[in-house]
C-alpha cells in the first residue's frame, strides 16, 4: 500500500513554531478504523504579552490595553507615518523638554495638536505646531500678528520712519513654539499634581474645564479615570490616542515586525495528525 502523509500539517507546525513559544510537545501512535497507524504531534503553547509602558504610563494598562491592541491595528499606516516624520521634531523637542524636566513622553502631542505641520489652524484658532491659542502666545511672550502691528505703530511714531517690520507668528517657529509649550505644560505640572493623564486633558480641553470636571467627582485627589465621563468624546480620545502612540513607540521593533503580543494566553493544544500505512 501507498503511504499517504498529510503534508499542510508541516507548514502549520513550523508557522506555529515561529509564531508562538512551544511549551512542550509529545507524540502518539493510535489505529484507525482503516487499520492506519494515526501520529498525533501534540503541542501545548503559550502566547506571553510582551508589550512594555514607559514609566510614566505605567499603572493604566487595565484601562488601555485593549484601546492599544485595536489602535495598532486600525491606525497601523498612521503609526509608521507619524514615527517616520517624528524622527525629525522629536529630538530636538525631547531635548527643550528636557531642559524643563517636562517627560519627553509629552513629545508625541505635536502629532496630536498639529501633525507637525507649522501652518495649521484650528476652528478655534489656535496656531502653528503646537496648536497655541493668541492668548497663551501672548501671556508666554510669543510675538503673533497683532502684536507686531502694534510695535511697528510704535516705531513710526518714534523713529518718524515707515521701514518694514516683517508679519511673523512666533507660533508658527518650532524652536520659540516648543518652549513655549513646555513651559505651559511645567505650569500644567504645578496645578494638577503632576497627574501627566490629567495635564494632557488640560491641554486638548482647558485646565479651568478639567479642574471643573474634577470637582464634579466629589473625589478630593481625582484622576483621569475618575473624570473621564465627565469630558467630551475630542478630549477622551486625545488621552487614549496620547497613551497608545506612546507605548507603540516604547515598542517599536516589536511593533513593526509584527510580534507586539497585548496579551498572554491560556496554554492551549494544537493536535497534528500524521497518517501513515499500516502493513497487514
């Protein structure tokens, strides 16, 4: 008689070997009706969450790692786009940063804001990388049209000159933008305790409408869980975009090369049969 082998049953033992940590694995003969020998290879594996928080997010993986799991899937393209662009901005803002002791984590809401595009505008109004509204640029020293309308009035009337001073918006210049940035977020810092969750709300919503949210909790010492349900749907989705570029870019490679495990599995038993012929 003809031997007969199941040969797909190979190609799915060696996918499965490198894709999954192999526990043990064992082998066993059994007869059939046909009076062929069955080879069952029995593997038990186990799938290990390999994904890693930066520090300063660590503690929220219960309310975020589904959100992560789903957003590296559906935002895959998005992802490598704004990591690839990130390459030139995050150096020199992680260092500014830095210089503020401001975590470079923050880094990541020039994405956010503006998609690091200089010349963006919000609905709002707010200009430039970092999304800065014409009063903030004013109360941290940003020069932004109006103001340089105003200087060049001044200096007509004392200098008796019409010379040109150029229409600049500071807002728009990623150095003087960025500074400023990170001093707002060191005031940030101050007024909410350096809850980090809590000071990116502030940022997308407003830190007198996030301390409004907070009192709404009864809580003394709220979190950002505690006033999620009090934020709009825009600033819920800011922080949950927040953490989620922050640990795919903690875990880049893996990202990447397809092998960012969110979640460990119970061991489970893969049963491959081998059927040979059974000489009478």
């Amino acid at each position: 008689m003809k031997t007969r082998l199941s040969i797909p049953v190979f190609f799915v033992i060696i996918l499965l070997a490198r894709s999954i940590d192999l526990k043990a694995n064992s082998c066993d003969t059994v007869i059939n009706e046909k009076g062929l020998s069955i080879k069952k290879l029995k593997i038990e594996t186990n799938l290990k969450s390999n994904v890693v928080y930066p520090a300063i997010l660590s503690g929220n993986e219960s309310q975020t790692l589904e959100y992560i799991e789903r957003f590296s899937v559906n935002r895959r393209a998005y992802l490598m786009r704004t990591f690839a662009r990130g390459k030139k901005y995050f150096p020199k803002i992680a260092a500014i940063f830095k210089k503020h002791n401001i975590p470079t984590e923050f880094k990541v809401l020039i994405a956010l804001e503006s998609a690091f595009n200089a010349n963006a505008i919000s609905s709002a109004g707010a200009v430039g990388y970092w999304q800065i509204m014409s009063n903030v640029a004013r109360e941290y020293g940003l020069k932004i049209p109006e103001e340089i309308k105003s200087l060049k009035k001044q200096e007509v009337s004392l200098k008796k000159t019409a010379h040109k001073i150029p229409v600049v918006d500071e807002r728009k210049n990623l150095t003087k933008s960025t500074y400023v940035a990170a001093r707002y977020l060191k005031d940030r810092c101050r007024n909410l305790k350096n809850d980090y969750l809590l000071i990116v709300a502030s940022y997308n919503w407003g830190v007198g409408n996030v301390w409004n949210a907070m009192q709404r909790t009864g809580k003394s010492d709220p979190t950002f869980w505690d006033i999620k349900k009090y934020l709009p749907s825009e600033t819920k989705a800011y922080v949950m975009n927040f953490i989620a570029i922050n640990v795919i870019f903690h875990n880049y490679e893996k990202f990447l090369n397809n092998t960012l495990t969110f979640k460990a599995t119970p061991d489970r038993d893969y049963t491959a049969s081998i059927t040979q012929a059974m000489p009478f």
